[in-house]
C-alpha cells in the first residue's frame, strides 16, 4: 500500500508543479529526481538517471520521430497541403458538407505522411478554415472540423505517439500501424456522416449555394494534386504493410520522395525555406524527445519503487469485470489529458499499465489503438487541447469557446468509435493475418 501512495504523490506532485507553468520535460524530470531522492535513494541513486535519461531515447525504433517530424515539415511548408484541400473540395463539390468532408479526408491523407496532428491541423486550417467561412459554413462547425480532422495525425500511420508506445509496450510498430487502419476509417467516415448531416441540416433551415457546380472537367483535372500524396502513401504504407522495409527505412524513402516533390515537381523549396524546415524539425523532434526522456525518468522510478507492480497486485486481488477496467482506464487517459501532452501521457501511465492489461490477457495491440484513439479526445478537449489552440492561431477572430463548443460532438463520436473498438476489437486485429 506504500507503494500506491507514492505513485498518488508522484501523480499529485506532477500535476501541481504543471500548474506552475513549468514545461512538461523539465515537471516531469523535477518530480522523479525528487522522488528518487525521498524515497530513499539518495545522491547516489541520482547516478543512475544520466544513463537512463540518454538510455531512454538511444534506441533504434525512436530514430523513426525524428525521420517523421521532418517529412512532415517538408510536406507542410511546401505548399501540398493547399493543393489537397483544393482537389478535393472540388472533386466533392455538391456532396453535402463538401467542403468539411473535404478538410476531413484532407487530415486523413495528410496523417498519413505527416504523423502529427499538431502539423496536420495546422497544414490544413490556414485555408480551410477560411474557405468554408467563405461559403456560408459557421465559424465554429468549421474550426471544429479542422480541430477534429487534425486528431487523424496520432491515429492513422506513421504515428509519432504510436512509435513511442510500440517501444513501451515491446510491440511491433508495423502491426501496430496495420492495426489503426479500420479505425481510422471507421473513424474519417463517422466524421463525414456527421458533417454531412450539418450541410443537410443548415439547408432545410434556408441555406442556399452561392457558387456553380465544379465541372467534370475540373473535377478530373484536380485528380493531379492527389497523385503526390497517393505516391507518398503507397511508398510509406505499402513498403510497411508488405514488410519491404522498417519504419525507419520508409521514412527515409519519404524524405526523398517529398525534397522531390517539393523541389523539383513543385518548385516550392528553396535553401532559405530547406533551412527553416531543417529548424523547424529539429525543434519539433528535440521537444518530443526531451519529454519522452523525462517521462522514461519518471516511469523508471515508479518501476523501482514497485508502483506499478503493487498496482498489478491490487486490481488482480480487486476482481474487476474487465469493462469496469476498461472503462476505468479510459476516464484516467480522459482525465489526465485534461493537463498533459500526448506523448508525456503514453510514456508516464503506460509502464504502470502494460502491466496490469498483461495481468487481464487484452491484446496490447488492440490496446495501443484504444490508447492512441484517447489521446485524439485529448487533443480537442479543454483546457490543454494543442488542436484547439492551433486552430484558433489561423483563426484569431473565433473565440476559444466557439472552437470548443464546435469540437464537442467530434468527441462523441470518437467516444463512440472507442466503445466500437472496445466491444470488437477484432476490428484492430482482422488485417494483421496478411500483414
């Protein structure tokens, strides 16, 4: 019982020094150096955190981040983005909610080469936003499609947050990728059908099209702008599914693909843009190491300071029914995105976790994906949700609680999605035979 209120003063003590404002790689460091040094270890036992800290990112599989992060920045700054968004939105022109079904599969093919909601979002909204404004859309329907279709970043592959779970867990990453796939179509289709049901909605209330038909012309014509990311996705997905190369190695063939694409097709990349996306990358990959290893600090101590282990015990003595586990799982996954990022989330709870789903026999694959589909709730529900404030940085004018109020329904429904996968998780499993 010592140990479960050690691990309650870790937790307290992390969620108070994030009060304070404190960045999350230094709160989380902070707390496990003072718990480490209280619980009996002493000066000597901080000996051992500069091996674990360098330990904790020095692996093979987390070369991948890095790899991701600037495939991302170089598909975002070159322009696209844009191109997707505007090929789609006209191929879908007429379908009710185009335009946001249209900024929703955009998300979706962006994910896919991106594996960043944050960048996902970001790529997209500076002009979908805008665009479906243009056309009559609400400010905060259309802020929330943007905030909502950017949480596909984590769910559909190469996902950042899936990466660093696969290394916790000790599972593949290419199954874990094949595993999101039904997901996050059941997923992108869920989003579809309810925006399709606003636009049918706002047209019995009296709204009327401003603008012609696109022509099939120009339908067939902005087929061109999806060809790239068709390209991109068969490269990355394709080359994982088949088991033709590592994450690390289909990284690398996206790199070359998109500098290709954006230097040479499009003409969108000179050196002075290369370079910022070159800082941009290196600030987006260091950010998220720098809490992975704080965060691998922060679950080493819990781990010898027998937390987790005396957690396993007590739920094994507890005979919880497995949904009361399940749903008890989620509310803290809920509750602690509340006031952490993604990935410190994944790598603080998921040592004391993996432990006790093991204990219950849940396929940690299946589980990865129920992990990854809570930190999408996380991203676009206050007060820390990032996807909220990025989108309200392309749009200024929308008030924060407009944006919320208009991602509130898309969290119903991964809400819904979780208690789908939940009941059959199957769903997460029934592509892995051929993979």
């Amino acid at each position: 019982m010592n140990q479960l209120f050690i691990g309650a003063g870790m937790f307290g003590g992390l969620l108070a020094v994030l009060s304070l404002g404190v960045p999350i790689a230094f709160a989380l460091l902070f707390v496990a150096l003072a718990s480490l040094f209280l619980t009996g270890g002493g000066w000597d036992a901080l000996n051992l955190i500069p091996s674990t800290y360098w330990g904790s990112v020095a692996t093979f599989t987390l070369t991948s981040v890095p790899m991701f992060m600037f495939m991302g920045a170089i598909v975002s700054a070159s322009g696209m983005g844009a191109r997707l968004y505007a090929a789609l939105a006209t191929i879908l022109d007429g379908v009710p909610g185009g335009l946001a079904v249209a900024t929703t599969l955009a998300c979706g093919v962006m994910a896919a080469v991106s594996g960043s909601s944050v960048a996902t979002a970001a790529a997209i909204g500076g002009f979908a936003v805008s665009e479906m404004r243009r056309h009559g859309v609400p400010a905060g329907q259309a802020c929330g499609s943007v905030a909502a279709g950017g949480t596909l970043g984590i769910l559909l592959p190469p996902s950042i947050p899936l990466i660093v779970y696969s290394v916790i867990a000790e599972q593949s990453i290419g199954r874990l990728f094949v595993a999101t796939l039904v997901p996050g179509a059941i997923m992108a289709a869920a989003f579809a059908v309810f925006q399709m049901g606003l636009a049918l909605r706002r047209r019995a209330q009296g709204e009327r099209r401003t603008r012609p038909l696109a022509s099939l012309r120009a339908r067939v014509f902005a087929l061109k702008d999806i060809g790239p990311f068709a390209l991109l996705i068969l490269i990355i997905l394709g080359s994982l599914y088949r088991g033709l190369a590592t994450p690390q190695e289909a990284a690398s063939l996206g790199i070359v693909a998109s500098l290709v694409l954006a230097g040479a097709v499009y003409r969108e990349l000179n050196w002075h843009r290369f370079r910022e996306i070159l800082v941009n990358a290196a600030q987006s990959s260091v950010m998220i190491l720098a809490v992975i290893s704080s965060a691998i600090v922060f679950g080493y101590v819990m781990t010898t300071s027998q937390v987790a282990a005396s957690l396993t015990q007590t739920v094994a003595r507890a005979h919880l029914e497995p949904w009361v586990l399940f749903i008890s799982i989620n509310l803290l996954l809920i509750f602690l995105g509340c006031f952490m990022e993604t990935i410190a989330i994944i790598v603080v709870t998921m040592p004391v976790l993996v432990p006790v789903v093991q204990a219950y026999h849940w396929n940690l694959i299946w589980f990865g994906v129920v992990v990854v589909i809570n930190m999408e709730m996380a991203l676009i529900h206050p007060p820390v949700g990032l996807n909220l404030f990025v989108v309200q940085s392309v749009a200024p004018d929308v008030p924060l609680r407009r944006i919320v109020l208009g991602t509130l329904p898309y969290v119903f429904i991964m809400a819904m999605v979780l208690g789908l996968i939940g009941v059959f998780p199957q769903l997460t499993t029934m592509l892995l035979g051929a993979s």
